[in-house]
C-alpha cells in the first residue's frame, strides 16, 4: 500500500485515489482540501487584476501553490 502525504497539510492522505481525493499538481502532492483552498485563494487573486492573462494565472498558480506547500 502506498502512503501519501499532503504537502500543504502535511497529513496523511487515507485511502489515496489520485484525482478523486488528492491531487498531483507541479509535482506536489496536495489533498482535495488544500486543492480547494488553492483554487479560492488564486480566484481571489485574480479577481483583483484588472485584466485577466493565463500566464499570469500560470504563475500565480504556481507562486500560491509554492506558498502553502513550504
């Protein structure tokens, strides 16, 4: 059985399903919990720019995952 650690969280994931209840994310293993937090906090972020671009999305993406997960 493979173990798998949450690296937002940094808790045991029970029962792992990729995808379903943890998720693989620029190599980060994150729970759907952590994952839901991330999508709100980067919608928040975004929501704050005056214009939308997907490569500032990519690297506010990136940047908030970083974040939770050191």
């Amino acid at each position: 059985m493979t173990k798998v650690i949450c690296d937002a969280t940094r808790k045991e994931i029970k029962n792992p399903h990729r995808d379903y209840n943890y998720f693989a994310i620029l190599g980060r293993n994150i729970s759907a919990e952590a994952k839901y937090e991330l999508d709100e906090t980067v919608r928040a972020a975004m929501g704050r720019r005056g214009r939308y671009s997907f490569g500032e999305y990519k690297k506010v993406y990136a940047a908030t995952l970083e974040k939770m997960c050191s």
